[in-house]
C-alpha cells in the first residue's frame, strides 16, 4: 500500500479499517523478532536436532517477568506442532510444553505431562507408577524436546521437595535422552546453581532487561511498523525512546501495553501518531507508580 512506507504491508492494510477495529487489532498478541529472541531461537532449533546420546545437554531460559520467556517458547512450539505419525501408533510430539505446577509436586509435575499428551490417569495411582505412565508414554511419542516453563514454582517450599523435583527432571532427560528446557526467573537460576550436577546440564540463556542502545532502537522501530497509525511516530529517536524505556522499566511487555495505549490514544485523539504527551495521557500506569499506589494501601 502507498502513502504508509512508515508501516509494514499488513499494519499499512489496517489503516482502512474502522477506528474501533484498528484499536481491536492493536490489542490482538503479537510476535516482533529481535536479536536476542532470534538467537535463542536458534539454540532451541540446535537442541531439537542434537543427536540422541546418554547426557543431552539442557538449557534454562531466564529473564524478569513479563520479559518474553513465554511467548518466544510458544514461537518456538508453533513451529514444532505435534503431528500424526501414520506409521506409528502414536501422535508424533517433537516439543513437550508445561507449566510446571504451583509448588513442588512431583505427581503434580507428571499430572501435567500427561494432560498435555491428553492421557488420563488413575487418581489413585502411585507415584511411582505415575513416572512410569509418563516414560512409557513420552517414548511412544518421538519427542525431541521438553520444556518446563515457570520453573521457579516448582523451586518454592521443601528444599528436599525442590531437590526432588530437579531431580524427576533429570531422570526424565535420561531416560528419555531428550533436552529439557527450563524456563522462569533469577530464583529457577540460582536453585539450579546449588546443584552442581544441575548446574553443569543446563546452560542459561538470558533474556536481559532493555536497555537505551541500538537493540532498544531496533525493537521500537519494528513495533512502529506493526501499530496501524497514519503517521510515523520515530518510535526509535533518543528523546521518545528514552522516555519509553523510562516508563517501562526496560521489560518487552510494559513497553507493549504502553505502546499499544498510545497507539489507542492517538486514534481515537485523531493525532494518528505516538508523540511524548501521548505517552503521558493515555491511561498507561508504569510499574513504579503501581508499587506506590500498592504502598499506599
Ligand atoms: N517478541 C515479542 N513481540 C511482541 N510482544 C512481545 C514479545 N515478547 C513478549 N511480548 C509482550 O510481552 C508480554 C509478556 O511476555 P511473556 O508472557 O512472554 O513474559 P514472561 O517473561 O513469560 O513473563 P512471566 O515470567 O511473568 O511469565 C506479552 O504478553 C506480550 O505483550
Ligand atoms: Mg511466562
């Protein structure tokens, strides 16, 4: 489309959409490629491929909240669908995805593999049997890869229970001799590092917090490209991009919600870009004043 070169074809093609269907794409999740996202994603891919051997290596995806851990994982499994395996007796299942449970549980653990691949379980199944099921199935499956996000959970109460869990993980990964993948913030890393057998399995991956440079530059410019507004806001200029970082508090999320806020604002101001003001007026509360108004209470 022309008269929008500010704007991707596909955010360029939303401009004839109506003000209120602009603003209902602007709210629709996004995935913007940056460096860092890139480069993990590449590692991850490596994993898949690496051929099968006693110690697989493993890796553990760490960032703050709210700083793209999930979404460049769920990037990573969409690409990775489980598919049908016609020679098989099973589905083929190349990425395992679950959340850990909200504490140290390891049925809790095993409950959530086997609902993913939709097996169910006696209730009153032993735990050991339990481990069983879950081997005996995941090696049905062809899988490549297992993922544990919000590992931090499972590192919370009992040390002897945490320790149990790290370890179910690791049997799991050599029984199977698949890479796990651990996903969750500073707390999952420094659980691991008190482990020395754990902490030589698995590789941290940092997905850093943002910072005023070039990258910063970068991602802001790409989201300029996907928020439909007719005219170009330089997203990725110092004086904007330094005020964005500031209220943001440098996570991907909160620069999203501020950037999508803006973008609402300034269609439905019929300003049609993203200027200093609109970054102020337009409803979004950065996570400092949050904490103010919680120590308020
Ligand atoms: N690559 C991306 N492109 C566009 N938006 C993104 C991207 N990554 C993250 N976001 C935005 O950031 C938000 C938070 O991302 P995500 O849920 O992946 O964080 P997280 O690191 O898993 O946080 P938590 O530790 O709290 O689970 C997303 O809802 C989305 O709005
Ligand atoms: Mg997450």
């Amino acid at each position: 489309m022309t008269g929008a070169p500010h704007l991707s074809d596909t955010a360029a093609a939303k401009l004839d959409l109506s003000d209120q269907d602009r603003c209902q794409h602007i709210r629709k999740p996004r995935w913007i490629g940056y460096g860092r996202s890139q480069e993990i994603l590449g590692k991850l891919e490596d994993l898949l491929e690496h051929p099968l051997q006693p110690r697989m290596p493993n890796m553990l995806i760490v960032g703050e909240t709210n700083n793209g851990k999930t979404m460049l994982v769920t990037k990573f499994r969409e690409k990775h669908p489980a598919s049908e395996n016609p020679t098989g007796e099973a589905i083929n299942v190349p990425v395992l995805y679950i959340q850990a449970p909200p504490g140290p549980d390891e049925r809790g653990l095993y409950n959530a593999m086997l609902g993913r691949l939709f097996e169910s379980a006696p209730r009153s199944e032993s735990t050991d049997a339990k481990r069983d099921r879950v081997v005996a199935v995941l090696k049905r499956v062809n899988l490549g890869i297992i993922m544990v996000d919000e590992l931090q959970h499972l590192l919370a109460g009992p040390y002897v229970k945490q320790r149990n869990c790290l370890n179910v993980l690791k049997y799991i990964g050599n029984e199977l001799c698949v890479p796990i993948v651990g996903i969750g913030t500073a707390e999952a890393v420094r659980a691991i590092q008190t482990d020395p057998q754990l902490a030589n399995r698995f590789t941290p991956e940092v997905l850093p917090k943002w910072e005023k440079n070039a990258e910063l530059g970068r991602l802001l410019a790409s989201f300029e490209r996907v928020l439909p507004l007719r005219k170009p806001s330089r997203l990725s200029a110092p004086p904007l991009a330094s005020r964005i970082a500031d209220l943001a508090s440098g996570t991907i999320g909160e620069m999203s919600a501020l950037l999508n806020a803006a973008a609402i604002h300034a269609i439905k101001t019929g300003a049609e870009q993203i200027t200093p003001e609109a970054l102020t007026s337009c409803g979004y509360v950065p996570p400092s004043m949050r904490k103010q108004a919680a120590s308020m209470l």
